[in-house]
C-alpha cells in the first residue's frame, strides 16, 4: 500500500495527481538508499489537500532544518525531503523541451544547495559499486566525452521516426534511450533521480500517462534494470541485457504485469550455490549480498 493510496482512489484528478507526484518522488530517494521523514509526508499530504502550495512545502522544508540542523553527516534526510519536494514540484508542471539543456536543468533543480556541484556536468571519471553486480561497477562515460555523448544521444533520438514502429517497439525503443542516457552518468551524483524525472516528463509528450506508482514501487528495481542493461562480464558469461528495464517499462506504459523481483537482476543468481555477507556500498544503507560460490 502507498502513502498515499486513499488520493489515489478517489475522484478528484486534481488531488490524484498530486499524490501521484508526491508517491514518485518519496519513492525515487529509494535509488540512493534514501528515506524521507515523516515531517515531509505530512506536508506533502497537507499541499494534496490544497491547504499549502509546493512554494510553502519548500519554504517550511528550508524553516524546518534550519531550526534542526543534521548533526550525523551520514543522515541524508533533509536531501531526500528537499529532492522530494523539487520532484513532485517538477513532476506537476506542464512543460518541457527535449534537450541536454533541459535534462541538465532537471539537475540542478534537483540538487541546488544539496551538491556544490548542482548543475554542472562532472569533469572526473568514476566508478560506483552496485548491488546488482555484487560490488562491480558499470563503465560509464568518460569525463572528456559527455557533452559531446549527450549531444549524440539527444539528437539520434530527436531523429528517430516512432511512427514506423509499433507499441511494443516503442516501448523497447525507450528502454534503449533511457538505458543510454543513464550510462552516460553525466553528473557526479543524483543520475538516476535525475534521468527519471526527465523520462517521466519525456514520455508525457508522447500522450503516455506515466504518472503512476510503479516508479514509486519499484525505484531500486528501475536502477538495477539500469545497471544490467549497461553491464559486461564476457569471461563469467554475463551480458548486457535490456529485458529487466524493457519489462519496467513494458508496466509502466503498456499495463502488463511481469514481475518485477530485484533478486533475478543480481549477477550470477541463476544455477549457482550462493552465500551472503553485509557489505556497505558507497552511500547505501548495508544490503544484503549474495556472493556465488564455486
């Protein structure tokens, strides 16, 4: 059950949509191993309502943790409920332009005053342990070619002819797309928050309705999809493979119902004797690891 299920049944669109903004953006700060507070949920309820407006959601958010300042540098709550704001903010106006200019606006919206380097594209490689790859990391753009890599996705994709293919090609099309401009990695922290907030946004303009729960329900799953689309292991017969995120997508925009269990994205899950181990990675809440054994 979402928090915010009784809007999302009842009849007033105004209010359903809200809440829709609201479930997605709550739910995406669980890409980065994120939490918001209670304080948000109640404030965000009271802007469903009608009773405050996203501008004082903000400013009460701003008044909030100035009066309680986060003491433990590790505590990312403040960024989780400032980001949550700014999305669903984002995810309630009815504009849009397709072009890096915009996905990098999204950022810098996004994570103003929360990353010093907001806004910016990063100008150093990196690296990023992930769950789904028991640690290993996706290869991703390198610092030097990201303009011009996002210029050459944005622009392949401005050109391609969706009228030729049906929906299911589609769909499948925009799994491509997406994959692409996530491995790109343009930004030092907050991509996948980032990249799907300019999709939802995005696939409106296809007359898509994308404003539903599932990227609330299955953000962590939207990432490890990601991650093994843009993942190669030749050596330990490990591919490449779009069919996780196709299948997100696939629910999202076409209805199905495939199931969507993060345990099948893990690598080497399938036919092999697993042990488990807690590890820490990167900014992640300690996860439970399956390492496969010989």
């Amino acid at each position: 059950m979402s928090i915010f299920d009784e809007y999302t049944r009842q009849s007033e669109p105004e209010k359903r949509e809200k809440s829709y903004a609201w479930q997605t953006a709550i739910g995406l700060q669980k890409v980065d191993g994120l939490k918001s507070s209670p304080y948000l949920i109640e404030t965000a309820r009271q802007n469903i309502e009608g009773d405050i407006t996203i501008d004082e959601v903000k400013h009460r958010l701003d008044s909030y943790y100035k009066a309680k300042p986060v003491k433990d540098e590790t505590d990312r709550t403040e960024e989780a409920d400032k980001v949550s704001a700014r999305i669903a903010e984002i995810l309630s106006e009815k504009t849009f332009t397709f072009s890096p200019a915009e996905y990098i606006t999204i950022y810098k919206r996004l994570f103003e005053g929360i990353y010093q380097f907001a806004g910016k594209i990063r100008d150093y490689n990196i690296s990023k342990a992930e769950w789904a790859l028991n640690g290993e990391t996706v290869y991703y753009a390198s610092a030097d070619s990201i303009r011009a890599t996002l210029n050459y996705d944005f622009e392949q994709e401005k050109q391609f002819n969706y009228k030729s293919i049906n929906l299911l090609e589609t769909v499948r099309h925009i799994a491509t797309f997406t994959s692409g401009l996530w491995q790109i990695h343009a930004f030092g922290e907050g991509n996948t928050r980032t990249t799907a907030v300019f999709i939802i946004k995005y696939l409106r303009t296809f007359g898509f309705d994308a404003a539903n729960t599932l990227f609330a329900q299955y953000s962590w799953y939207f990432r490890n999809a990601l991650v093994r689309a843009n993942y190669n292991d030749f050596k330990n017969n490990i591919h490449a493979t779009k069919k996780y995120l196709e299948r997100f997508f696939g629910n999202l925009l076409l209805g199905e119902n495939s199931i969507l269990k993060n345990r099948e994205l893990l690598v080497g899950i399938q036919g092999n004797r697993i042990k488990f181990s807690r590890v820490f990675l990167g900014n992640l809440y300690p996860v439970q690891l399956y390492k496969v054994s010989s």
